[in-house]
C-alpha cells in the first residue's frame, strides 16, 4: 500500500524546467509595464517641476525690478523736492554780483537743468527682462542721487559764497566810516555782526552805521551853513543909515565921477558910507557974466575945473573957483 501511494506522488510532479514558464511571461510585461509609467510620470514631473522653477524664477525678477523701480520713483521725488525748495529758489534768484565767486552761481544754473532719466517699466514677461529692467532702474537711482547731491551743493556754494561777498562789504564799510558815524558804537556791532558770519546781524550792523553816518552828514551840513550865514553877516557892512543926533550935514556942490562912494562929513565928525547907487548926473554950472546993475549983485563966474573929476575917495577942493567938496 506504502508503494502505490509513493508512485501517486511521483506521477503527480510535473518535469523539471518546466513548473514556472507561464508566470515568468506575466511578470515581465508586469515590470515593463511599470517602467514605462515611471519613466512617464517622471517626465511630466520634470515638466512640471521646470515649469514651476521658471515661474519662479520670473516672479522673483519681477519683484527685483519693482523694488529697483520705487526707488528710481523715490530718487526722482527728492530731486524735484530739492529743485523746489526754498532754498534752491533763493539761491537761483541770486545775482552774480551779490556773491564773491560768480562761477558759484553759473554751476548752480547748470545743475538745476539737469535732464532726469525715463521711468522704468517692469513689463517683460521673462525673467532676464525683468533683471534688464532692474538694473537700468538701479542705474537711474545713481544717477538722479548724483544729480540731487550736486544740486545741493551748489546751492550751498552759493549761499557761502553770497556771504562771503556780505562779509568783505561789512569789513569795507567798517573801514570806510571811521570818525563818520554819529554814534561809533553801530561800528562795534557791525564787528560782532561779521565776526560771526550771520547774515541778518550784518544786514542789521550794516543799516545802523548807514544812518548813523548819514546822521553825522547831515549835522555837519547844517553846521557848516550856519557858520557860512555867520561869517557873511560878520562882513556886511557895520550899518547903512546915519545917526546924526542934532548934528547937520555939509556939504555943497559934488560930481559923482562913475559910482564911487562918496564921503560926507556932518558938523559932529561922524562918517556915513552910502550904499553904491547909480551914479548920479548933476549939470555943471553955467557960467554967468558979473551984473552990471550998479550995486555989486549977480552970481559970480565959476570956471570948470578938471582937477576934481575922479572918483570920488575923499575931500576935493579946486580953490578959488571950482567945485568944492567933503
């Protein structure tokens, strides 16, 4: 029995070699199958992955180029600030006259014109367009900053450069009024005013000593007029009318020989200078023939005589017949 049941067995077992051939077959298409779904999927993986990389990518660019743009936005803002200021106004308003070195003022005029660079645009839709973008904006930022710092210093050269000016002038005035002012303490805050280099205080000082020195001009003017008034009435004449009291004037027959003064002598022997009148003309007197009537009356002849006919200086007398006078 033990026998029949080992030979069952045995007919049972399949020959070698040929036990797994089927399922073999099946497992392969299994594994190839399997490769190329992997293969598949890490294609669209890798796709994917360099897709979303390059996103990236482009939104970080962007957000670069945005931030490079702001600035340029920032830098041109506080170049126009700057431009407008009160300050910068003033300083281009300042003649070239007004400041110590005039080239201060043609160096702040070119620099207040300076040509500011176009906006910059973030509208690529690649990354290194964006980073082009980025940096043409960063190179605008430099270059309006290097535009507002040299506004800003010539503007400040020329307020310097305008007190300079100030300065020398104060000095000179200082200079220029000594012993010309009414009160010299103006000229001792013009001093203080300079040597502190502010502006307002000099402009102070500098209108104080002005009218004090044009005070001082002023009193001298007048004092000197009435010392002028003063010595013109010391030289007119003493008087121009006589006081004779009781006395009487005497005189008899004068000829005026062109203008002269002409000298009277009163009784008391007082002198009475007339003023100078027009000459003037008395006839000579005519010659007269001696009456015959029998008792010595008539007028006596009086030849003319030329001795006495000069201007008239003092006494004359062309005696015995001729004209007589004091």
């Amino acid at each position: 029995m033990d026998e029949e049941k080992d030979l069952e067995a045995t007919a049972a077992i399949p020959p070698a070699g040929t036990e797994n051939a089927p399922e073999r077959k099946d497992r392969r298409w299994i594994i190839f199958g399997a490769a190329a779904v992997a293969v598949a999927v890490l294609v669209a993986g890798g796709v994917c992955g360099y897709r979303a990389y390059e996103g990236h990518q482009v939104s970080v660019a962007r957000q670069t180029c945005q931030s490079a743009v702001a600035d340029q936005a920032k830098a041109v803002k506080a170049y126009k600030t700057l431009l407008g200021s009160d300050d910068t106004m003033a300083a281009l308003k300042t003649d070239a006259k007004s400041v110590k070195d005039a080239r201060t003022v043609d160096t702040l005029a070119k620099a207040a014109k300076a040509k500011l660079p176009v906006m910059v645009r973030c509208d690529a839709s690649k990354a290194a367009g964006l980073d082009a973008a980025a940096m043409k904006a960063g190179k605008a930022v430099k270059t309006v900053k290097a535009d507002a710092k040299a506004l800003d210093a010539a503007v400040k050269a020329v307020e310097t450069s305008k007190l300079n000016k100030t300065v020398d002038d104060a000095e000179a005035l200082y200079k220029a009024t000594d012993g010309k002012v009414q009160d010299d303490k103006t000229r001792d805050a013009l001093t203080k005013a300079v040597k502190s280099r502010d502006a307002a205080a000099i402009a102070k000082a500098v209108k104080a000593v002005n009218d004090s020195k044009t005070a001082k001009e002023r009193a001298d003017a007048e004092a000197k007029a009435q010392a002028e008034q003063e010595a013109a009435a010391q030289q007119q004449p003493q008087s121009q009318t006589a006081t004779t009291g009781s006395s009487t004037w005497s005189g008899g027959t004068y000829t005026n020989g062109g203008g002269s003064t002409r000298v009277y002598t009163n009784n008391g022997g007082g002198t009475y200078h007339a003023p100078q009148q027009q000459p003037t003309y008395q006839a000579p007197q005519q010659s007269q023939q001696p009456s015959n009537n029998g008792n010595g009356g008539g007028q006596p002849y009086i030849p003319p005589t030329s001795s006495c006919t000069g201007p008239i200086t003092g006494s004359c007398s062309s005696a015995p017949g001729g004209e007589v006078w004091w």
